[in-house]
C-alpha cells in the first residue's frame, strides 16, 4: 500500500507517522476527516470576526496553525471539531469496506424499541458505522500529539474527548423496510454516524457556553481542580447554588464542556505571527442582527459600498437527446465591504 502520504503531510508527529506507516489508508480518510471538519468549522463561524480560515492549510493538516497552539475557545472548537470529523470519517470507512483493519460494527444495541416500529417487527442487520474503531483511532491519531503533562495538552485532550461525545451522542438508527409491495413487515436497522452539520452545530452551542479555567495549583494532573469562569452563566449558577444549598454537593460535570484558559483577540486587525488575517475586506450585512452586521464585523471601522458582477448559467433548455444548453447572465449587486 502507497505510504507517500506518511512522508509528504507537514506536521505530523513522530507517532502519527508511524501510526501511518501502519495504517495508511486510515490515516488517508482521517485527513479527509479532517479538511471535512475545517469546512464545517469555516460554516459553523462564516458570520464571525475568526472564520477558520487559518485552519485551511496547504498541507491539508489544521494542525499547523498557529490559531491551534493557543488556549483560545476558538481552539478549544477546533480541536473539537476535528477530532469528531476523524471519527466520523473513520467510521464510515470501516462500514463502507474501504479500510483494512476495521468493518461493520456488528454490536446488538439494546435500545427501546421506535414509536415508528411499534407494528412491524425488526432486526439489528445491515451494516452500523463503527464509531468505536472511530474513536479508537481518532485518539491514536489526535490525542497522541498531546505528550506534555502541562495545562495545554491536558485541556486539549479533554476537548479532543467533547467532540467524540457529540459523535456518539448524535448517532442515529436507519432503518430499510422489507415486505411484499413495501409492506414493510420487517424492519431491518442498524446505526449510522451523525452528519457533519449536526455534529458541528452541537459544538457550537458548546462554544457559546465554554469556560475559562484558571490553574490555581499549577503542576497537577487533575483537570478538575482548574478554576471555572463562565462569564455568561456565571450569575445563573451562583443562584441556582444558592437555592440548592448544601442538599447539592455534586460536582459540575464538565465531560461535554469545551474548555479553553487564554483569553481570545478580538481578530479584528491582522496578526501574521496568529494567522489572524483581520476582517478588512471582509462581506457584512449592514441589516443584519448576527455577528455578520457590519458594526460587529468591521470592529467600528465602517464599511465601504462595493459595485459586484455575479456571473451565472440562465436561461437553461433541454435539448432531446440529451443536453442542456443555457446562457450566462450577469447581474450587478452593491455589497457592504468592512475598512
């Protein structure tokens, strides 16, 4: 099997090459994974001031950029979102027959049984996505480069697990029908990995409320004992605390949180040494009341009105047998571009 890829990907590290010296199809599909889940990012944060764009490299490796040395909850997402695109991608390559050392997940989940099946009768069969190799390689892979027993390798490795949570938790039951005339008498199901969309989404609502932590006792290995900020729920929570008193002397459970420890930028103006490129050029919506407005987007800057040629097919006929024949049009649109 062709191992060019082991030699010509920039940073790998010395595992993640001899991991794919071992396995280099996997390793191939888990990059895909990976440019996959940089798309997602670049939808998830196409109205924000930091947009993923520094996570599209050339050398197809995110892991490159500077923005993932950082302690910032943009990093925190990231890391998220790619060590989920590598177990999903992982996943479906073991039940699509495309890789070596993995297959089908032939494991008979016990789950309540669909209000949608409740008359036909059903089976687990087919061919589930194994999300556990998935997931097994996704931390050989990712989590290998995290050797240092510091705060970074440690608050990586844990978001590096909050996007392998939101795969599992988002695995969903297909079922195909069999019977006479589509009778479906019978049911056979089986469990496939979420999409990229929704997964990406999940993450996202975890990015609005990830916490800020501050090592108190530095050296220790325990991630627990890192002060919590959450500037946004910080109010609600004392409240609640208050109202529980001591009957709640459980500890927050912080397993699905995305954590992060330095403070962002505001990615305003261009920062080569971060790969921040800034949001002068940038498209805004001047009546919008997302972060793509032109007031949060241009970071009080103004915006400048800007004449567009948009070229497109029209005007489209088909042609028996068989081509479609169509003519180009151009249309002028005046756009808001940030200073």
């Amino acid at each position: 099997m062709d191992t060019t890829i082991c030699r010509t990907v920039p940073g790998f590290t010395k595992s993640q090459i001899e991991l794919c010296y071992q396995q280099p199809d996997a390793t191939l599909m888990a990059l895909d994974g990976l440019n996959r889940a940089v798309k997602e990012c670049q939808y998830q944060f196409r109205g924000h001031r930091w947009n993923c764009s520094s996570l599209e490299t050339r050398g197809q490796n995110p892991y490159i950029s500077s923005i993932l040395k950082k302690g910032y909850k943009e990093a925190a997402f990231a890391h998220a979102i790619t060590s989920a695109g590598v177990a999903i991608s992982i996943a479906r390559g073991c039940s699509s027959g495309t890789l070596m050392n993995c297959g089908c997940d032939s494991k008979i989940y016990k789950i309540r049984k669909p209000r949608a099946m409740s008359k036909a009768k059903w089976k687990w069969g087919g061919c589930s996505d194994n999300l556990r190799y998935g997931i097994k390689f996704s931390k050989m892979f990712l989590d290998s480069r995290e050797k240092a027993e510091d705060m970074q390798s440690k608050i990586n490795l844990h978001n590096n697990q909050v996007g392998r949570i939101a795969v599992s938790n988002n695995m969903q039951v297909m079922c195909k029908c069999h019977g006479m005339s589509g009778s479906c008498e019978l049911k056979t199901c089986w469990k496939s990995a979420p999409d990229y969309r929704v997964v990406g989404k999940a993450l996202k609502d975890r990015f609005k409320s990830a916490i800020l932590v501050d090592q108190t006792n530095s050296g220790k290995k325990n991630i627990r004992k890192f002060n919590m900020i959450n500037q946004k729920n910080h109010r609600k929570h004392n409240k609640l605390k208050q109202l529980q008193g001591k009957k709640n002397k459980h500890k927050r459970d912080l397993s699905s949180d995305l954590l992060y420890y330095e403070k962002s930028p505001n990615f305003c103006e261009r920062n080569q040494s971060l790969e921040i490129l800034g949001t002068t050029g940038r498209i805004c919506n001047k009546t919008s009341t997302s972060n793509d407005n032109c007031a949060e987007l241009c970071c009080g800057r103004g915006y400048n009105f800007i004449k567009r040629r948009r070229i497109e097919r029209c005007n489209c006929k088909f042609i028996w047998c068989c081509q479609v024949e169509c003519q180009t049009c151009s249309h002028e649109e005046w756009i808001s571009v940030c200073k």
